[in-house]
C-alpha cells in the first residue's frame, strides 16, 4: 500500500512532467488546460529557482485528490502522444524547408 508521501512524490512527478510537457505542446483539450492554467498561477508568484516544489507539490497533490491518480496516468500518456505528433510536425517542416532551400524534392 502506498502512504501519504508516496502518493504526494508520484503526484509531484507526474505535476512537473506534465508541466514540462505543457510547455510544448499546444493545449486543445479543456481537460488538460485547466491543469495548465491552475500551473500557470502557481508558477507565476514563484521564484524560478527558489521555492518551486513545494508549491507545485501542493498543487499535484490537491490534483491527484481532484483528479485521481488515473487521470494523471491517462493525462500524461495523452501527452505523450500530442508530443510525438508535435516532434513529427516539426521533423517534416525542416526537411520540407531543408529540401525547399536546397532544391531536393522528396516523395512522401
């Protein structure tokens, strides 16, 4: 069985990864930009390199109560996902920009 702590460290991991993911991915699901707008506020009244993870652990763990730890687990493998697809939309506009600018044509 997982304790108190436990739960609030895998919800404080999962919080920072979704943040770190959020700040890469365009955010068109309203499930997931309620998460971002409630980090935003959090972040936004933090120093960036003093005092961040106890905020942003009381944030994961109110969260994880909210949400539970299921959401999170779908929320971050979403997430995955929506990046994987931003990395490949990336990917293919330098090689159309690459083979623009040098002339190279490639069949897709």
């Amino acid at each position: 069985m997982i304790d108190r702590a436990e739960r609030a460290r895998l919800a404080e991991a999962a919080m920072v990864a979704i943040c770190a993911q959020l700040s890469m991915v365009v955010v068109r699901d309203e499930r997931f930009a309620h998460w971002h707008r409630a980090l935003q506020g959090v972040l936004a009244d933090v120093p960036e390199t003093k005092g961040v993870m106890a905020p942003m652990r009381d944030a994961a763990w109110g969260l994880a109560m909210a949400e539970g730890e299921r959401a999170i687990g779908n929320a971050l493998a979403r997430l995955k996902i929506e990046t994987a697809a931003y990395y490949r939309e990336v990917a293919a506009l330098r090689v159309s920009q690459w083979s623009d600018a040098s002339g190279w044509r490639f069949n897709r």
